[in-house]
C-alpha cells in the first residue's frame, strides 16, 4: 500500500553509529551497526526520544551542507511491503548517468539507472541505497539514502454475535493496527477498534486496519439479520368497567407467546396469540411473539376502561297480600326489568308489577356508552305473620331473662317492636334483655304492616333460689359402708358408699319454681387402696446420717381428700441403721415414736402422722434420719406398715411394704479387708510396775468384742471376750497381763461384730 514520502536527515556520531532525525516524528532512529547489510545493520526506531520539538520544525537542528560540487543528495523512503520506493535525487545534475545499488542484494533487480531509483521491495527492513552519477566514464562520489520497508498488518475483526434480531445492535471488534475503518459499501459507519452497529439486514462489513506507519490491510464480517415474527393487534379501544375482554393478535412466524400488563393485572390470562382480562382499571397490554429462532415481536395497544352506569332501583315494600306495586330506576339511559328466572317483565324507567309471592325485581341499565349495570328491588309478601317468643319464664335472683322473637322467613325481624304492660314501647329488634323485678308481662308486635301485624304475650314469674348446706360436702369412707346425707332443711338422704366418687344431690326450691342443688362427694375407698412405701435408698457410710423417704399412695380420686392420722410400724435391721428421729415430711415436725423394741436382730418402731391432705397419687408422708452401720449384708430392708388411718378403718393395707437399704463403702470388717472409720476406737496403757497392759476401748454398739495379743510372727499368744449388751456409747477397760510374755514387738487387736481396730505395742 502507498505511504508518501517523508523527508528525514541521518548524521554519522562520534560513536561511529548513525543517528536519523524524521519529519513530524519525536524521536532519532540509530543504526548501530551500518556496515553490516540487511536487519544485521541493527536498526532501532525510537532509540532517542525528543520531548520538546517545537523549535525546529523537522525535530531536529538544520544542518548547513559543506559539500562542493553537483550536491546531489538522495531522498529517504518510508514503504509499506507491496508498495514500489521512488527514491529521487535531489541538487544540480551534469548528468543523466546515474547507477544505484537498492541494496536488496537477494533481489534480481537491485541495480538500476536514471534520476528516480524505482525498485520494489519485497520484504520489511531498512535497505542501504547508493546511487553513483558518472560524468564522462567517471563517477562521482556516490550519495545514499535509506528505505524503509514497513509489514503490513493483519487485520483481524469479529462479531460478538453472528446473527441477530431485527432491531438488535451487535458489538463489532477490530484488531492488527492502530486504526481501524468500519464500512457497509462504501458508507463509512464507525472507526475505532470496537463499535456497536444496528443492520437492518444481512450486513457485511468492510475492515480497513491502519499500522502507525499507514500500512494498511483489509478484512471483512458478516452479521446476519434472522427473520423475526409478524405480529398485528388491533388498535386502542375501551372497554366498560368489569368487562371480561379477549385480545387477539395476528401472528405470523411466531412458537411462542406472552402477554404482560402496564400495571400489571392479575386477571390477564394468557391464551396464545389471545389474551383474557377482567377490566378494571386503564392499562397497556402488551404481545411478545418468539419465533423459531429466538427473535422476538412485541406489540402494544392501549385499553381505556370506561365507568359503569350507577343504576337505582326504587320500590322495595313489603304486601300483606297481592297488590299493584310502582317500581322506577335512575341513573342511565335505557331501562329492562327482569324477574329472579331472568324473564323479562318490561322495559322503561318506571314498571308496575302485581307479584303472587315475594319477589326480587333486577333491573338493566345501559348508557350512553353501551356499559350496564344492575340494581334490584325486593317486594316482600307476608300475608300471615306468626310470631314466637323464645326465654326462659322465671328470673331468679335477679337474673336477666334474654328474650328471642322469631317471625316467618322473609320478615325483617329487626322491626319487631317491644311493649311493656302499659303498651309503651321500650325496645326494638330480635332479641332484648330484661330484668324483671316482679312478675311481668312482655309483648312483641311487628308494626306498619296493615293486616299483616301480629302481637305474642310472654309472661316471666320472679323468685328466690332457697339458701341451705348439706352435710358433709366431701367425705372418704370404706367402700360398703352406709352415708347419711343431711341438709339443713330437714332432708335425710341414707346411700351405701361404692368404689370411687360418688355425687349425691339436694335439690330445694321456692314456690315459682327458683331451685338450688347442694352436692355431696362420697368416695369410696376398696380395701387396700392406700399404702406406703419406702423408696430404695443407697447411701455411703462414708458420709454419715442419711434420711429414708415414705410415701402414701392413693388412686387417682382421692388427689384432694383430707385424711385423718395415719399410724405407721416401721421394722430395720438393728445392725443395718440407727435411727435417731422420724420427721413430719410435709411440716418438718419432729416425731416422737410412740412404742419402740426389738424383735430378735430387727427393730420396731410406731410413729403417728397428723392429718394429711393428698395432692397427687404419691405424697411424701415421713422422712427418718439415722445413722448407717454394717452387718453381715450390704443390702437389708426397711419395712413399713399402714397400722390405721383415722375415720377409714379396714381400707388401708395393713401388709408390710419393704424398702431396700444399701449400705457402701468401708466397715464390714478386719477379715474382710475393710475397717470401721469411726465407730470403734481403741488405746493401750501399760504399766511396767505391774506388767498389766490396760486397753480402752471406746465403743457404743452391743455384741460380743474380743481383744487379741498377736506377737511378730502373727501368732496368738492370747486373747480374751466380753459382751456388750447396751447400744450407749462407753469406755470399756480391758486388762491383759504381760508377766509371762517375752519381749519384743505385738499387736493388741479389738473386734466388734462390725469394726477391727490394732493397736501396736513393745515388751521389754
């Protein structure tokens, strides 16, 4: 492609390197290696840069030529590859013999003759040009000039989509150069290396892509225009006020269909290329159509939704029997009268009709607009009207009476009007509330209805409901056993009590008929339904007095009764437990036992607990605190026996209930490998006067103990038994004499049925 020519001047530097300075360019290219040909010469364009070039207006310093002579000079060339470099000779000429050496020595044609060098080139570089004249036969000393040969670039250009919908704008990108032309034809439509274009159709593009240089190359894109749906739709229209309305669209090319509403409307149904609405309001109704190939066509028509008619009927009364009746409407322009069956029975602003039966009379107003709207009468006919008063007849205590009137179907009840003995109205409607204070007479009537009106009479006594009691109100006996009822207004009633709760009712009233029902609650209890029981309790005699928990259970309908004193037997182990105090559970009152003894290795207590009310099937009843010890068993129980409860006699299980007391931890004896912690304790005393040994031994249990003297070999060189037959705690003394022992190093050894404690002791 052509670039023009442009003028340019080289200087060869100090550094044996050669600078060029070219017009309209801010910067000197070097060549850093000018003997060598080709790209060898090592060509930089921008290899200084000339920030400021506003004094010389070739961007570099004028430079005065020294040279005598013809003075001819050869021009540079700038060429984009394809173009041919003219390169001319400049200054005076003697001459017309001129030889030049292009110095693109691969080509076939890099010599040539005359006053303009013509030579094509075609590969980029910088080429070195000579051009000699000779004068005679003789040559002048040669001038040179450079040509540089740009690349042309590539140019390259894309859609962002190859094809699009009528109407769609596609983006367009160009790459390869500094400057890129858009053309459709040869209108010139964008520049730039990214534009949005909008074909209407298949469109393609010409690329013009330009390097810094103005080399230029040219491509080309298509974008192809799909075809989109034909969509018509009727124009804007308007439609009256509660209209259901369909849209249809005519449509051509289109797979789909969509409706949509500006603002929206809830009521559009869409049906294909039809719609369906209810008209309420003024709006926008818009078609998209999709065909096949994605495109789309919208269209839009405008509905204008026009009021109704406000249309009144007049001539609602009511007839006793049937009679001619004015009918009249207002509020639009035509008027058609139609029966409850949709038959018509007449048109006009104003209709007498004669009904046979209540009946509901619609009429249909049209206005100017063709929109309707309707409005009914109803002309009422109650030839007979029976009407009732429903509420009660005695007021007792003062008690409001609620009085119902009730009339045939059809009869606004809500007339109904209410008269009290002087035939003065005092209320209206359905129902009233009233308070007598004597006996009193009640009309209702329901007026202006001629003939038709009809007057009830209700009468209402007033009286006092009887106060009395009834004696017991509650009471929890032995199923079987014979209750007498009595009220304090004389009456007896005598009933065998069953299993459960029984209601027994006494019923007085006055002499208008004002009743009160006292009740009575007899529950019966079957014969063992009330126990006690010991919750299984493990304790640690490590950590000393610990309490058993009893409870007294009872059915279910007997949660709330009031028992009288309950009197328990309570049997232990004696070596399992010592009790030290019963405790009330519900008032934490100590209990004193009112007999206690022993029956063989078991001991026996009697504890009564005062009155106790039942607030659930189990009820804590009494808790007994004592000191754990150890016998032969780990695991003993603790009985507790239901001996009597006040007022109920054989209903209560008289049978041992048995809880399991488990005992852990250290004290089941020296053999067994455990010992006691704190029960026993033991000292020994000598006396070398009289070589007796004293042993104290301090204790509080009964029971045989036995004192041992075991020597360093463990052999038992003596030993001797007493019995304790007292639980209180003392210092028994024991003597033991060691006239005849030998010397050396014993053991004293203390067992009692429960603990073992040693005492070390030396014989000198």
């Amino acid at each position: 492609m052509s670039k023009e020519n442009r003028l340019a001047g080289l200087q060869l530097g100090p550094d044996g390197r050669i600078y060029i300075a070219q017009r309209g360019h801010q910067f000197v290219s070097r060549i850093n290696n000018p003997n060598a040909a080709g790209s060898a010469c090592g060509f930089e364009r921008e290899a200084v840069k000339l920030l400021d070039s506003t004094a010389c207006g070739f961007g570099f310093p004028f430079v005065m030529a020294s040279t005598l002579g013809p003075q001819l000079r050869a021009v540079s060339q700038d060429v984009c590859v394809g173009d041919t470099a003219h390169i001319p000779l400049a200054g005076a000429f003697i001459t017309d013999s001129v030889v030049w050496d292009f110095g693109d020595s691969t080509s076939p044609t890099n010599v040539g003759y005359g006053r303009t060098g013509t030579h094509f080139y075609s590969a980029p570089g910088a080429y070195f040009v000579t051009a000699t004249m000779y004068v005679g036969s003789q040559p002048e000393k040669p001038v040179t000039a450079w040509v540089y040969v740009h690349p042309n670039p590539v140019a390259v250009a894309s859609a962002a989509r190859d094809s699009i919908c009528p109407g769609d704008t596609v983006q367009l990108v160009g790459s390869g150069g500094t400057g890129v032309k858009w053309y459709d034809g040869d209108s010139l439509v964008g520049t730039g290396k990214r534009i949005v274009y909008r074909p209407d159709s298949t469109t393609t593009l010409t690329v013009i892509v330009e390097s810094a240089f103005g080399c230029l190359d040219t491509t080309s894109v298509t974008v192809r225009v799909k075809p989109a749906p034909t969509v018509s739709l009727v124009s804007d229209t308007s439609v009256c006020a509660g209209s259901i309305t369909t849209l249809k669209a005519v449509v051509t090319g289109a797979t789909s269909y969509s409706w949509s509403s500006n603002p929206v409307d809830p009521s559009l149904t869409n049906n294909g290329p039809s719609a369906t609405f209810t008209a309420r309001a003024n709006g926008s109704y818009t078609i998209n159509a999709s065909g096949v190939n994605g495109c789309i066509r919208s269209k839009t028509i405008r509905v204008t939704v026009l009021p109704l008619p406000t249309v009144v009927a007049r001539g609602d009364t009511t007839i006793c029997r049937p009679s001619p009746v004015s009918l009249s409407a207002t509020g639009a322009r035509s008027y058609t009268w139609l029966d409850e069956g949709g038959g018509s029975v007449g048109i006009g602003a104003s209709l007498t009709v004669t009904p046979q039966q209540t009946t509901k009379y619609v009429v249909v107003g049209v206005d100017s607009n063709g929109c309707t709207n309707t409005d009914t009468v109803t002309v009422t006919l109650r030839p007979d009207i029976d009407l009732t008063v429903a509420g009660d007849n005695i007021s007792c205590d003062g008690q409001p009476i609620t009085l119902v009137c009730s009339a045939p179907s059809g009869v606004n009840e809500s007339d109904i009007m209410w008269l009290d003995e002087t035939g003065a109205t005092f209320a209206t409607g359905k129902s009233i509330t009233v308070l007598p204070t004597r006996r009193t007479v009640y009309r209702a009537t329901l007026p202006g209805a001629g003939e038709c009106t009809d007057t009830v009479v209700h009468e209402i006594k007033v009286g006092t409901r009887p106060q009395f009691t009834v004696t017991p109100t509650d009471t929890t006996v032995c199923a079987g056993d014979t209750v007498v009822v009595v009220s304090s207004t004389g009456k007896v009633i005598t009933v065998p009590s069953q299993p459960g709760s029984s209601r027994i009712a006494i019923t007085e009233e006055d002499s208008v008929g004002c009743a009160t029902t006292m009740e009575s609650w007899i529950r019966g209890i079957t014969p063992d339904a009330i126990t006690a029981s010991l919750r299984d309790t493990t304790v640690d005699i490590g950590n000393g007095a610990t309490t058993l928990h009893v409870n007294i259970i009872a059915p279910q309908q007997f949660v709330g009764t009031t028992l009288g004193q309950v009197v328990l037997r309570v049997t232990h182990q004696t070596r399992s437990i010592k009790i030290d105090r019963f405790i009330d559970a519900r008032t934490g009152a100590t209990l004193t036992p009112s007999m206690q003894g022993s029956l063989g290795d078991r001991s026996q207590f009697e504890v009564t607990v005062p009155t106790t009310t039942l607030t659930s099937t189990t009820e804590p009843l009494l808790n007994i605190e004592g000191l754990p010890l150890i016998d032969d068993d780990s695991t003993s129980d603790v009985d507790v026996q239901i001996l009597s409860i006040a007022g109920l006699g054989a209903c209560t299980d008289s049978s041992s209930k048995g809880g399991l007391l488990t005992i852990t931890g250290c004290g089941r004896g020296y053999m067994s490998g455990l010992r006691v912690g704190s029960a026993l304790s033991v000292k020994a005393y000598p006396n070398p006067t009289s070589d007796n040994l004293t042993v104290a031994v301090d204790v509080g249990m009964i029971g045989t103990i036995t004192i041992d003297l075991i020597d360093a070999l463990g052999q038992k060189v003596m030993s001797s038994t007493t019995t304790r037959t007292s639980t209180s705690r003392s210092i028994d003394t024991h003597v033991i004499d060691m006239q005849n022992i030998p010397a050396g190093t014993y053991r004293v050894v203390v067992s009692t049925p429960m603990e073992v404690r040693t005492v070390g002791v030396v014989r000198r």
